[in-house]
C-alpha cells in the first residue's frame, strides 16, 4: 500500500474543546501530480480503511489524504465512544447540528490542504458522515468561514459526497442571502452527490433533499445520482462515476 502516515494527535482548536484527530494516511500520486483531495471517512471507520480503496483507482494524478476521525461519545449510539467527526443524535434535517464539531473538523480538513503547493487543485469528499463532512467544508467555502465566524481560506476545486447528508440546512439558506459573494462561490463550485436508493442508514431521501437544498441556494454545478438497489456502501459503478467526474471537473492529464 502506498500509503504514509503524515501525523498523529493533530488537534483542532476552533472552539473551547480539543479535538484529538487520528493517524492520517497518504496516497501518493504514480502520475504528475495535479489534485489534492481529503477523502473522509464514515462514522466508527478510520482513514486507512478508505486509503486502501483510493490506492486501487485509475486516478494517477491524485493524491488522496485520508484522515482519521477523533474518538468521542456519539449521541446517536447512546454516548458510546467512536470516531466521528461530529457529534450526532439522529440523521434528520430537523435534528440539532454540532457546530463545534463540525467546525472543527473543517478546520482540519483545511489544515491538511494548506500546505499544498499552489498550483495544484484542491477538494474534499467522503462517505456518509464524512460526505456530511465534505458538504459543511463546502458551504464554509462558499460563505468564506466556519460557522464560528472565523475565516475559511481554502479554494476548493471539487467536492464528493456519497451516502451522505447536508448539516446545518436550516440556517444556509438565510446565511447566504446575506453574501452576493457566497452565491458567486456556490455558482462554479462543483459539487457530485451518489447515493442507494436501498441505503437504509443515511436514506436516500434525505441525500435527495440535500441535493435539492444546496441547488436551491445557488449550487448551480451539482450532480446527484441515485443507484438503484444499492445500500450503504459504494459499488464499482459509483466508483467509475467519481472517477470519471473528478477526471472532467479537475481537467486530470492522463487518467
């Protein structure tokens, strides 16, 4: 596996509590290199389980980082402790958003793409939570900061979500309201969303009604597919899809 740990224990310090992220592995490029992308994990999984999957694409130009989510008490299994890169209690567009956590994750998710060169393009994805993840990097984007209100400074170039959903939806749509430049940002950010029609974790419906949030707001450049019979999981046809969307959005030479 061409994969490398690049740091252990980084903590985030957003907010009044410190979040002890895990091991990070790196998939190098076997190409030219040409895009960074953050890939994130789902709930309870941890970075290595996805650099394993990221290392056998058809994507040369590529390199992937794959952090690992802290360990914290998860509302949704009763306060048990798990890696997860927010707090969350129910998977409901109606359910309270941790925006501690999900800034701080973010945050993290920044941190790791800042010290990329500048010419190379930049972006993030995930799975299931971690595409939840992925979705708020993408609005911090759009809005230019964190829920907090501190500044976000990553340009992203593409964001990849799977089997996921889109926190604090309740509140984007006042937010960017307010900025001509977030619907700007949102216009050409592009944005594509997969998920199972038989997902009986994160339920396609709520994938669906994320898509239709975002474009409502002004994500014009969003892609949703939906998968029929597929479940919580990721299937080689959804693997190509990515493969070949991230070929055209990120213009990749030779993958």
């Amino acid at each position: 596996m061409n994969y490398n740990n690049s740091g252990i224990g980084s903590g985030s310090r957003t907010s009044s509590r410190t979040f002890e992220f895990g091991r990070t592995y790196v998939v190098r490029p076997k190409g030219k290199h040409q895009a960074t992308i953050v890939w994130l994990h789902g709930l309870g999984d941890k970075g290595s389980s996805w650099a394993q999957l990221l290392e056998t694409l058809p994507l040369t130009n590529i390199k992937w980082i794959c952090p690992t989510a802290p360990s914290r008490p998860v509302a949704l299994f009763g306060g048990f402790p798990c890696t997860a890169w927010f707090d969350v209690g129910e998977i409901s567009e109606e359910g309270p958003d941790d925006l501690e956590g999900l800034d701080a994750s973010a945050a993290h998710v920044a941190n790791l793409l800042s010290t990329e060169p500048a010419d190379i393009q930049v972006g993030v994805g995930g799975f299931s939570m971690g595409a939840a993840t992925a979705l708020y990097s993408a609005t911090c984007r759009t809005l230019g900061q964190y829920g907090n209100g501190n500044p976000y400074q990553v340009n992203l170039s593409a964001v990849v979500g799977l089997s996921g959903w889109l926190p604090c939806s309740r509140t984007l749509r006042s937010r960017m309201e307010r900025s001509y430049d977030a619907v700007r940002r949102a216009a050409s950010l592009p944005i594509l969303l997969c998920h199972g029609s038989a997902d009986d974790v994160v339920a396609h419906n709520h994938g669906e009604k994320s898509a239709q949030a975002l474009n409502s707001v002004g994500f014009r450049n969003l892609v949703f597919r939906t998968y029929n019979g597929m479940g919580h999981y990721t299937i080689p046809e959804e693997t190509r899809e990515v493969c070949t969307w991230l070929t055209t959005k990120l213009g990749l030479e030779g993958s």
